[in-house]
C-alpha cells in the first residue's frame, strides 16, 4: 500500500520528501536512515564528536530504533557535561521538572511539539529563586514569531511569584529553538545545563521520541502542520530573495539556497543569517527545524507503512486517534490487509 500523507495537504507530502525515504520493516534502512539522522542533529548542536567516540554495536532485535537513540542521547549528555554551566542549578531543576510535567501531559493530548501549560500550576510555579529574587525559569514566548503570531492566552489562574502573566509555551519539537521569536544560531534550549541537572536532554529527548514510531503516531500531526505551514509562510519570502547555488559559480562565504536547504558556500552556516520582519533567523537554525519538520512526517510515513508490524498497542491508538487524518489512513491500511 502507498502511503499518502495528502491528507495533511500537498506539501506536507513534498516536505517529507525532503529527507529519504525509508521501510521501517527493513533492517538495512533503519540502521541507514536513524544514524544519518542523528548525525545531522549533533552536527548542528555541536556534539559530532561525541556520537562518533559512542559505540556502535546495535541489537538485532525490534529495539534497535531505541538503542540508536541512546547512544544520541548519551553523546548528547557527554557534550553538555564536557561544556560551560548555561544556567543557575536552581533554574535547570525548574526547567527539568516543568519540561517533564508539560511533556507527559502533552503526549496524552498528542500535542507533544508544541507544549503549552498555565506556569502557575507547575512546580514551583515555574519559577526559581536567585539572589532573594523569584525569576521565571522559561522566556515568556507571546510575540508574533516564525512558529506563530503570538499567544498570550488566558492569563494564569493564581497570582505568580515570578510575574508570569501569560501561558508557558515551548515547542519541543524543534529543540533547542523552543521559542517562536528566539532563532538565533545557538538555540535557547542548549543552554538549559548546570553542573547537576542537564534540562536540555529532556529537551532532546522530546525530538528524539518524534523520531520513534510510537510517540510520532501519538503526536496530532495537524498540530505539526501547522506550525510548519506557519514557518514556511514566514521565511519563503527570506529564502527565495537568495541566489541558487550553481557550482563553478559561487562566491565564497555566500549565503544560497539549494533545493529546500541553505548552503554558505566555503563558509559556516552558524554565522549566517536570513533578516526578516519577526527578527533574524540564523541559517542553520532554519535547516535544522525544516529537518525537524520533514523528518517527522517522514516517520509518520514509514510508521503507516508498517502499521501491521507495529505493536497492538500502538496500532489501538493510532485506530482511536484525535488525528482525524491518521485515523482515516489506518483505516486504509486495515482495508488493505
């Protein structure tokens, strides 16, 4: 059976296929496709290093998606150690715990990329103390950004310690870039480490998860959509004011655009930039979140295709889905067995 993500809409189909394809049900594609992932994850976060010193050996057994994707975690973890505390051991075991709670609660809504909680009703009131002063762990997200116009919600129901008068709100799926307006080239998330907690692999953990067909099934996929479609609307006009790239005909240090992606030619990405109205957008930022965009449905594709071979629980959920589209295409795939 083909899979047809059209139900998303015609370029939610164009835009998985901005990555590889791949069958999930084949050894071979999985080992191929997880590390290449991977790779292109710790290349843009900066632990290349550390993946390639972790081992390799990978089971033979329905786990080996989990395996690889503790051997990313791990190379991940060993980075953020090896680094520069990024914030106060205070405020990252806020952040641990507000990011867990806010992830087990929008994994049973399947709205796991973006996560959205009233502070006020999380640990500590998603506040940390510093200096006698009570300070928000999280950046107040509200301005029009390039993952949405601005939110600022029902205001919080207790009064904050802290002054959080809006919905906290993290997109997840795209860590570390977890803010709507924050797209410089280091994302905010990648400081979330102290010399005792390290909320940032949470953070990784989330994209991780996104990648296995479990949690990607149980995530509403129209939520993602639409958060693409607003990414996509918002730095289109960006990128096709760039020269594509020809070879034999670059300039170096030139920023291009070749196909989806962005290429700075003989040059580094991490200094490029793209400027537009909702702020400056950091070249590799934007490749990495479109990757994290086309990777996602990606994996939604092969999970459909391999529906059949998937654990009962996992079919059951995605059978009684909120996803209205995923429910209809596990309709198919049923008719079609």
């Amino acid at each position: 059976m083909t899979t047809d993500l059209r139900c998303y809409g015609d370029d939610i189909q164009a835009l998985a296929d901005l990555v590889p394809d791949f069958d999930l049900r084949s050894p071979m594609d999985v080992e191929s496709w997880y590390p290449r992932e991977w790779q292109a994850i710790a290349d843009t976060l900066g632990f290349a290093q550390q993946l390639a010193a972790a081992p390799r050996a990978m089971p033979t057994t329905p786990d080996r998606i989990t395996a690889m994707t503790l051997v990313g975690l791990m190379a991940f973890e060993h980075a953020l150690r090896a680094g520069r505390p990024g914030v106060p051991e205070s405020q990252a075991r806020v952040q641990s715990a507000v990011i867990q709670a806010m992830t087990a609660t929008g994994l049973e809504r399947g709205e796991l990329w973006r996560v959205t909680a009233d502070p006020t009703t999380l640990a500590t009131g998603a506040c940390y103390a510093e200096g006698g002063r009570s300070l928000r762990a999280f950046y107040p997200d509200t301005a029009p950004g390039y993952f949405g116009d601005g939110w600022s919600g029902p205001p919080p129901r207790a009064e904050s310690a802290c002054g959080w008068q809006t919905p906290l709100v993290l997109h997840l799926g795209t860590f570390p870039w977890v803010y709507s307006s924050r797209l410089g080239d280091t994302g905010p998330g990648a400081r979330w480490a102290s010399s005792a907690s390290q909320p940032a692999l949470e953070g990784l953990h989330v994209v991780a998860s996104l990648l296995e067909p479990a949690t990607n099934l149980r995530q509403d996929a129209r939520q993602v959509a639409a958060i693409y479609r607003h990414f996509a609307t918002h730095t289109a006009p960006l990128v096709a004011a760039l020269p594509s790239f020809q070879p034999g005909r670059a300039e170096a240090g030139r920023l291009y655009r070749r196909g989806r992606f962005l290429l700075a030619h003989q040059g580094s990405l991490h200094v490029a930039a793209l400027d537009g109205p909702r702020g400056r957008l950091a070249a590799s930022a934007y490749n990495y979140i479109l990757r994290r965009f086309a990777s996602f449905f990606a994996v939604r594709r092969a999970a459909l295709r391999a529906l059949a071979t998937l654990p009962f629980e996992v079919q059951r959920r995605a059978a009684t889905s909120a996803d209205p589209c995923l429910r209809q295409q596990v309709e198919g795939v049923a008719r079609a067995s």
